[in-house]
C-alpha cells in the first residue's frame, strides 16, 4: 500500500458482495455507453462516429492507468473492494507500482465528462432535434448521473479506504 494512505486507512469492510460489486460495475458500464450513445451522431467525418470511438479509447486507457496508478498502492490491493477492481489491479500490476499523485490527476475522469457530455449532448439535440430517443437517452444520462451520488456514497462509505482513495463519494480529508 502506498505510504501516504498508511496512516489514513479508516475502519471499513474487508470485502463487498459480488452482488454489490456487479451492480456497480453495470452502472458505470451503463453510463459509459451512454456516453458513446449520446456523442454518436455529433461528429461523424467520412460516416465514422469519431467522438465515440475517442470516447471508448479513453475510458480504456483512463480505466487501466488508474488501476496503476490508484489501486496498486491500495488497501484493497489484491481483495475485493465495492468495485472489484483491487483484484483486477493485482492482475495487470505489481503492488505499489504507480503514482498516487497522477492518479489523483486522472480521477477527474469521474467529474469532468458527465457535465461536459450533458451540455454537449444537450446543445446538439436543441440545434439538431434527433428523434425522441436521443431525447430519452440524455434524460437516463442526467438521471443516471444524479443517482451516481448515492449508489457512490453507499459504497464508498464503508470502504476502508474511503478517506484517501481519489475516486472515494465519502471523504473528509484528501491526501496532499
Ligand atoms: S478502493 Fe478505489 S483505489 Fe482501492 S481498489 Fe477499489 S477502486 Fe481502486
């Protein structure tokens, strides 16, 4: 574990049920091929739907790096944490293999794209009017996104390393 979580490791459970784990992992899934859902039809050179393809690549490469750069030097390492993805670092990772400070940089994935994707989604469907669907999918993008707060806060609320993990809903203090 990295030392800058070492003295900040809060009481928590030592593994989440795989119930909990799957249901999380789908929700995020789910709002992730929203997200490609939604950037689709915005930008398509030569009938190439080019913003979803970034889009996918990004999630990838952002979704691989933080299992590095987070949760190798997590208390979770290797044990399954309300995500599982300790058990998937320790698959792709030596222990304590990354950086914490970039992964606090790349945890902003989880707060930049949902507000730029809702005006960007949002602009194209007033100037373009898509059919009722793309309307439908971008209310369950907000609608999903708004109910991400909790599902995240329950979580991470009993995790045990909910006071310093970046992507934790459920912290007082941040590591420096
Ligand atoms: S608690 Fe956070 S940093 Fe630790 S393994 Fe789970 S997702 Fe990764």
């Amino acid at each position: 574990m990295y030392k800058c979580y070492q003295d900040n490791i809060t009481a928590g459970e030592e593994s989440f049920p795989l119930s909990q784990v799957i249901a999380e992992n789908l929700f995020y899934l789910a709002m992730w091929v929203l997200t490609g859902y939604l950037l689709w039809p915005i930008w398509t050179p030569f009938g190439l739907p080019l913003l979803t393809i970034i889009w996918a690549i990004l999630v990838v490469i952002i979704q691989v790096l933080l299992k590095k750069h987070n949760c190798s030097g997590c208390y979770y390492y290797d044990k399954g944490c309300h995500l599982g993805w300790g058990k998937i670092s320790a698959a792709m990772f030596k222990q304590d293999s990354g950086n914490p400070k970039i992964g606090v940089k790349l945890s902003f994935f989880y707060i930049l794209p949902p507000p730029l994707i809702t005006l960007t989604a949002l602009a194209f469907a007033i100037i373009k009017s898509p059919s009722w669907v793309y309307w439908f999918m971008l209310a369950l993008f907000v609608i999903l996104n708004a109910a991400s707060f909790p599902v995240r806060k329950k979580g991470c609320g009993s995790c045990a390393m909910r006071e310093v993990c970046p992507g934790s809903a459920s912290k007082n203090k941040v590591i420096s």
